[in-house]
C-alpha cells in the first residue's frame, strides 16, 4: 500500500469499526441476542469490495457472514467468490498447486453486555474523541472486524489480491457458547470452509509495556480449554427452624468453598514456557528453578509471575487449570429449607491436563454434591514453528522494531474451537500498536472500552503486509 492508501484504509476502518458499535449486538447468553444488523452491514461492505458474501441465519436474529477471496499464490483459485456451500465435507488439504491451503480470518459480531450508566460515554454511540474510538465492541472485537473490512476495500480499489486464498468469516454468539455462530456454521455449512487448512482470530499481537523501551506483542498459539460445570447438591428439605444436618445449601456451599479456595498446581504447557523464556530474556528476569518442566517442579504461581513483573500478567491465566464460582440458585422462601442447591463454575483446562482437572473436581465437590459439563470444549495448542507464526512475527516486527513478540497462551476461549475441529490450526492475530501507558489487555469486556484510531491503521498495515506474504 501507498502511505495515501494506507492512510485511506486506516480512516476507512475506524467509520467501520464506529458504525458497528452503533449496532447493538449485545449477546446476553442463553440465545438472547441479535447479530442481523451488523451482519447485514458487513455483507453490504463485503458486496462493495467486489466479493459475493453469504449471510446465513442460524436462528431469528442470529446472523453470520462468510465471503471467500482468491488468492495469487500457488494453488489458488481464480476469480474472487463467496465460493459454494459444499456440506459437510470440508477438505482441509494443500492448495492445488502445491502450496498452503486456504487461510481462514475469522472474528465475531456480538458483545458483551455493557451498564450504560457505569461508562463515560454511552456503550453504543461509536464517539470518536481526541483520535480514540469509545464504545462496546472497540477491543472485543468490532476492532478487528472493521479492520478486515477496510482492508478488502482497498484491496478492490488498487485491484490486488493477497496471496493465499482466504476464507472471511464475521460470526454470532462467540460471548457465549457459539451455539448459533461458529458452532452451528462448523456443523451445518462446513463447505464454505473448504481448503482451509489454518485460522486466524482473536487475540494478540498488541503492544504489551513491560517496561520502558519493552514492548512486547503476544501471538495466541494455543487456548486453555472451557469447562463449565453445573454443581447439584441434594438434601433434606425442611423447616427453617430446625436443625437439619443434611441441608442442600450448607454441602452446595462448603464445596464452592472448597473449589474457590483450590491453589491449583502450576503446569506450563510448550506455550506457555516459551512465552515465560521469551518474556524473561526481553525484560532481563532471571527465573526461578523449575521453569523448563511441564509440571515446574514445586514452583509457585507467585513466584513465576514474581519474577516477570508487570508482563507476568501475559501468562497469570494460563500457568495452571483454573476453576471459578460465578452464579448460585436455591430455596423457594426463606423459612424453607430446600432439598436441592445448584451451583456453576467457570472452569478452563490446560491442554494435556483434562484429567487432572476432573480428578480435582471430583474432590472438591465430595460425596454430597455431583457435578456435569454445563458446557465443554477442548483447549488448543498449535506449533510454534509454524510458517505463518514466522510471517506473523515478521510482520509486526516491520511494523515496530526492536519489539520482542512471544508465543501467548489466551486464558479463555475463541471461535477457533469449533474450526480446529475442521482441522484447521488455529492461531490468534488482531495486531495493534498501541501506545505507552494504554492499558488495552484489562479493557476485554470492561467499562469505557476503547481503541486509538492510530491503533487501527496499524492494523491494517500489519495484516496487509501479512496477507502478502506467500507462506503466511
């Protein structure tokens, strides 16, 4: 790109990322939310970039968009097309002509709910001030999406292509269980993912300050796995005013106790040690023995994360399984002691340690109380040597050198669950420079959400240089 064009695209994301917020998507859980609109704005700018967009509607309100374009490398197609919805017989080979297999850039449309009254400005208004972006959706991850929107709008106006063949994909319901985004898309229309061997999405690749002069910029190569469980205890039911040893409440609550209380042992998988060894040798920190095993020995999660600093927060959810109470329901009438109490917790698995994870569970609930998968899905752990993990580093570092980028493990989940389950291997890239004292890794579902509109310029510029690369 031209500085001219780049400079275009940049203005042109963030219209786009400003108009998207404006679309309330908020996704509430449990099927209540509507992605229509913002699909329907998407299919409109895919459609004005020359593509031919499919917008499929898994439920009333729940949208998603898929668009395929064609690459110039080896083994791409010719022409630009939505292609056609094959089934769900999706190949997952190389490209025809010997080299990568289609690359799949996939992001959500829907958000988390936002107090309107908690912000400084209204959640929905899109405001731009002082050359920064306010809004639900301005990091999580409208961001991104409009970045991917401009970038293929100025791909159609200087008529060039990337060059592998790529698969966009805008999706509903990832805040929740991708039950009518990715999910439903994997199972009922896998065709329109045909060839793709590789996905990239949410998140990392923005700028972390470790420290002056230490930025850093995680790349997501592996995800801890989600594991919701439902927690039932049984008992007697009875007045309130009488002694009842077998009270549902009383065994609900001692085993939340037990679960919140857990110090879960730390595990560091392959990502996770080479971000704590990349992390380390960029910051100058001198670790800890034990660092290097995947079990670590007797090391403590203090005294790993002690010794990083401030970027010890990369890592701090992704060192061991983890396993949180977050909602409570029992009784009837306050007089009334019931005879069930039920309980979830929001659990994430490491990969490789699922079975430590029920072994723990099974512990910490005791013999009164029984737990269930309320939801489950299976952690991810892609190479580190990858080709576009190599394209990846190569790109931000272009775009900002002497920054350090580093493998990034993501402490809960994305889209790429479902793909991987295509086969794809799935990596996280949303790249953003961000500026020094700009706290965007604790904006992820918080209040006053916001992005520099610099930011996103940046993040046109990186992506197109990535796209042009022919092993990315």
């Amino acid at each position: 790109m031209t500085l001219a064009s780049m400079t275009l695209a940049g203005t042109e994301a963030a219209r786009f990322a400003a108009d998207l917020i404006r679309i309330d998507t908020t996704n509430r859980g449990g099927g209540d939310g509507r992605e229509r609109p913002a699909a329907e704005y998407v299919a409109a700018r895919l459609a004005e970039a020359g593509l031919e967009p499919v917008l499929l509607e898994s439920a009333p309100g729940r949208a998603n968009v898929v668009a395929r374009v064609s690459g110039t490398g080896a083994g791409a197609r010719a022409g630009t097309e939505a292609g056609t919805d094959a089934g769900t017989d999706a190949g997952t080979g190389a490209g025809a002509g010997g080299g990568p297999g289609t690359l799949l850039l996939h992001g959500h449309l829907d958000v988390v709910p936002a107090d309107p009254s908690s912000w400084t400005v209204h959640p929905f208004a899109g405001e731009i001030r002082d050359g920064v972006l306010w809004g639900r959706g301005a990091v999580d991850m409208k961001n991104a999406d409009a970045v991917l929107l401009a970038l293929v709008s100025q791909w159609a106006r200087e008529g060039r292509r990337p060059r592998r063949d790529l698969v966009l994909a805008f999706t509903a319901d990832e805040e929740d269980t991708a039950e009518f985004g990715a999910r439903w898309l994997v199972e009922r229309h896998a065709g329109l993912f045909e060839g793709c061997t590789e996905a990239i999405g949410e998140s990392g690749a923005f700028t972390f300050h470790a420290g002056p002069g230490q930025r850093l910029y995680p790349v997501a190569s592996a995800e801890r796995g989600t594991a919701w469980l439902k927690l039932t205890a049984r008992g007697r039911a009875g007045h309130g005013a009488k002694p009842n040893p077998e009270n549902a409440v009383t065994r609900l609550a001692a085993a939340i106790s037990r679960i919140g209380g857990y110090a879960w042992p730390v595990r560091l998988i392959p990502t996770v040690s080479a971000a704590v060894e990349a992390i380390a040798a960029a910051v100058g920190a001198e670790l800890p023995a034990g660092v290097g095993a995947p079990a670590a020995g007797e090391l403590t999660a203090g005294e790993l994360l002690a010794s990083l600093g401030p970027a010890g927060a990369l890592v701090a959810g992704t060192i061991r399984n983890s396993a949180n109470p977050t909602m409570l329901r029992a009784g009837y009438k306050l007089n009334v002691i019931p005879d069930e109490a039920v309980g979830y917790v929001d659990g994430r698995v490491l990969p490789g340690y699922e079975d430590e994870f029920r072994a723990a569970i099974d512990e910490l609930t005791g013999p009164d109380v029984s737990w269930a998968f309320a939801n489950r899905e299976r952690p991810l752990e892609a190479p580190l040597d990858a080709p576009v993990m190599t394209a990846m580093a190569r790109a931000l570092l272009a775009e900002d050198p002497g920054s350090t980028v580093v493998p990034y493990c993501m402490s809960g989940g994305t889209d790429a669950k479902q793909f991987a389950r295509l086969g794809m291997t799935c990596y996280g890239f949303t790249p953003l420079v961000l500026p020094e004292g700009y706290d965007y890794y604790a904006m992820f579902h918080g209040t006053d959400e916001r992005i520099p509109l610099s930011a996103l310029e940046s993040g046109v510029r990186i992506m197109d240089r990535l796209l042009a690369e022919p092993q990315a």
